[in-house]
C-alpha cells in the first residue's frame, strides 16, 4: 500500500472545492423559478448521487480485483470504497428526504432511485456488518469480495423491480437539463466531492492495511525477561 | 452430474432427518400471520388485499430460519472441509443444497397458503401457476440464501448476519412474488402476471448462475 501524501492533498481539495461550490450555489446563485431555495440543495444533492454511486462502482470493481489477483491489499481498497459509498449514500437519502418535504410533501417516496439507494444502503451496509464478524482476514477479503459483486449485480433487478411498482422521482438533473445559472457551482461541488471521495478512499485503505498488518503480526511475548532489550520485545 | 444428485440426496435426507424443525418453522411462519392480521385489523377487506404482502413476508421471515441451519451439519466437526474432498464439485455442492433448500421453502410456503385463506379469506381457483409463483419465490430466496448461509455459518453471529445480508437483496423477489400472488387472487385485468414472472426468473437465472460460479470461492479456504 503507498504511503504518500496525495490521498490528504485530496481530501483538502475537495474540502475547499465543496466549500467553494457550496457557498456560490447559496450565496451567489439566483434561486429557482418554482421551488425557490428549496433547490439550492441540489448543489450537493445531484454532486452526492453521482460520488456515491461511483465510489459503490468503484468497490465493486475492486471486489473482482480482489477475488481475481488475490492479495490483501484490493481488500483494504474494498473496505476503503464500500466505507465512503455507505456513507456517501446515506447522505443521499437524507439529502433526499430534506428535499422531499418541501417539494413532495412528505419526508419519504416510494420512488425507484430513492428506494434503491435505501436498499443499496442496506445491501453494502450489511457487508460492512458482515466484515466485524469474521476473524480470519483471508475469508473477510473472500466473502467481502463474493458479497459485493452479488449486491451490485442486483442493483439493476432492484431499481427495474422498483420502478415498475412504483414512480414519483423528477429526471435526473445533468447540465442538459438545468439552467447555465446553475452550471457552476454544481460542476465544482460534483469535482469536490470526487477529490474528497477518492482520497478518503484512499486514507481508509490505508487505515484497513494498517489495521491488517496489526492482525497479522505475531503477537508480542507475554512477558519481557529481566534485563533482556527491550528491541526484542518489538514487532518485526 | 452424478455428484449433484449424490449431494441432493444428502441434503433431502437431512432435510427429512430434521423434519421436527422444519415443523417449528411452519409454526413460526403461521404464528407471523395471525400476527399480521392484529396489526392491521379485523376489516376482512382490508385483511384480503393484504393477504399475498403477509403470506411473502412470512415466509421470507420463516426462510432465514431454514436458511441458517440449512450449512450447520456442515459447519460442526469440519463436515464440509470432508465434503470438499469428495470428487464432487463444490459447484455440485451448491446447487444440490440450494435446491434442497427450495425444495423446504416451497413445502413451507405450499403449507402457509392454507393459513391464508382461512386467516384472511383469499381463496383462488387458479392454484397451479399459485404454486409456480411460489416455487420461483423460494428458488429466488434460496439462491443468494444458500451462498450467504455457507458463509454466516462459519462466522459469528450467524443469525443477524444472515437477515441483514440477504434482506436488501431479495427485495425485488418479494416485489414480484406479492404483486404475481396478488394477481392471481384478485384478478389480473391488466395482464401484468407475466412481466413479474419474467422478472421472478430474470432473478433467478441470475443468482444460480452468480452464486453458482462464486460459491468454491466462499468455500475454498
């Protein structure tokens, strides 16, 4: 695993970027003709969703590296993306919810891609759950990877099963289909959260190889004899 | 091929052998539907709109009992560890227990279709493609059921593990099962039967090719 630098250069450019978009999007943007400042959420909303389901696209690639080349390294890079996509759709729900009462009326839709978040949540979530549970770090990296690669692939089934039962959500927002006023400040949040989502990324891996490592290491001798240097007493 | 069958028989005969709790089980998964009914109400018509959501979400919850004993025989003295070193595949040792797990599902949920007649008064004429609804609900249960029961089985916790993995997953197996059920009792003017069928074995075909492929992996160490 690299231990450089770049991944907290990341994080800050993404702090500051977020930071940037967030306050033009509030500040400096011009509210929206219907929903007022209701909308001005989707600075950070639409950024969310995009980030989110990137970095759950992300593990899953990872997953298949881990099963295909071994190595306990793409495991600490799957538990870094399944970390950041949990959380990052997590915020999107809420996110979501904030929006919908307002607008909707109500704090929560049966709607396709608020439910398959919702179940996205629950199915990467569960094998973060899954990962406490197992002691063994080579069956943690297996199972992990086996349970990824089967949550992503019934994203679709889930959101097409969804969508035929129920649909309320508007089309998504890309720069097709909103105002030039609005442009900017969502492209800068969207490269904000991407700069802040990969080097979190980046840290956790680092911290679940580290965390490994410690698993790994021979554990220390009960007690230190009398006399004898305290070098030996250290962990190779 | 010759290993599937020889594992299939295996798991039938367990499956036999603990007859008494698969009956705790058809208990569980009967008392979960007078359950429903308290919590909605006396209304017999609301009761019976309701019938085919309650039915699946009994026996989903009654499946995660099957489900997590279903790899306990091999889970104790290292039984699968013997298993592995048989020349049967490890893909043959999937697919006999997920087929005997469907096998136990679809008897649980054939047992649970009486209980809801009785309890919320959705009786149908149309019982055959009922009972296909309801074997293409417990093969879609059983599929990613099994592989995750292989892997919960050996990890702590195995029973809250077991719910929270496979729940989110088989979401779309109870959409299409209620919505397909509901269809044949109430009527189907719309002619929707056949796309939540479609979407019921587009799950299946999926998952038993997926899990199928995946499981000498889980296994393997």
């Amino acid at each position: 695993m690299p231990r450089g630098k770049l991944p907290y250069y990341s994080v800050a450019l993404g702090a500051l970027l977020l930071l940037w978009g967030s306050t033009w999007g509030l500040f400096f943007a011009p509210a929206e003709t219907y929903m007022g400042d209701v909308q001005r959420i989707m600075y950070v909303h639409v950024p969310t969703a995009w980030n989110g389901m990137l970095a759950l696209t992300i593990a899953f690639f990872f997953a298949v590296l881990s099963l295909w080349k071994g190595g306990l390294d793409w495991d600490a890079r799957l538990e870094g993306a399944l970390e950041v996509g949990v959380v990052l759709c997590t915020l999107l729900c809420m996110q979501g919810a904030i929006w919908a009462k307002p607008t909707w009326g109500v704090w929560w839709d049966w709607d396709p891609r608020l439910t398959t978040t919702a179940v996205l949540v629950f199915a990467f979530g569960g094998i973060l759950a899954l990962r406490q549970f197992v002691d063994d770090p080579v069956k943690r990296a297996t199972w992990s990877a086996v349970a990824a690669i089967i949550a992503f692939a019934d994203v679709p089934i889930v959101y097409f099963s969804v969508r035929w039962w129920n649909s309320l959500h508007q089309v998504q927002s890309t720069p097709a289909t909103v105002s030039r006023a609005f442009h900017w400040p969502l492209r800068i949040n969207a490269f904000g959260i991407l700069f802040l989502m990969s080097g979190l990324i980046a840290v956790r891996a680092r911290l679940a190889a580290l965390r490994r490592e410690d698993e790994l290491a021979p554990p220390l001798p009960a007690a230190v004899p009398h006399g004898a240097s305290l070098a030996q007493g250290v962990r190779p | 091929m010759k290993g599937l069958w020889a594992a299939l028989r295996k798991d039938l005969l367990l499956q036999w052998r603990t007859r008494a709790q698969a009956a705790a089980v058809y208990a569980f998964g009967a008392s979960a539907l007078l359950l429903f009914s308290f919590a909605v109400g006396p209304q017999a018509s609301l009761l019976r709109e309701q019938a085919a959501g309650f039915l699946w979400l009994g026996l989903m919850l009654s499946s995660t009992l099957t489900l997590a004993e279903s790899f306990q025989a091999e889970a104790e003295q290292h039984a699968l560890e013997g298993l592995l070193l048989l020349p049967a595949s490890p893909r043959a040792l999937y697919y006999a227990k997920a087929l005997a797990n469907t096998t136990a599902l679809f008897l649980l949920g054939t047992g649970l279709l009486p209980m809801m007649v009785i309890l919320y008064d959705a009786a149908t004429p149309r019982v055959p493609p009922l009972l296909g609804i309801v074997l293409l609900g417990s093969a879609g249960l059983s599929a990613p059921g099994t592989l995750y029961a292989a892997m919960t089985a050996q990890a702590r916790a195995r029973q809250t593990l077991l719910p929270l993995l496979l729940f989110p997953l088989v979401v779309p197996v109870l959409l299409a099962s209620v919505k397909a059920t509901s269809l044949i009792i109430h009527g189907d003017p719309m002619g929707q039967l056949g796309s939540w069928t479609l979407l019921l074995t587009c799950f299946n075909v999926i998952h038993w090719s997926l899990c199928g492929l995946l499981f000498e992996r889980v296994v393997e160490d």
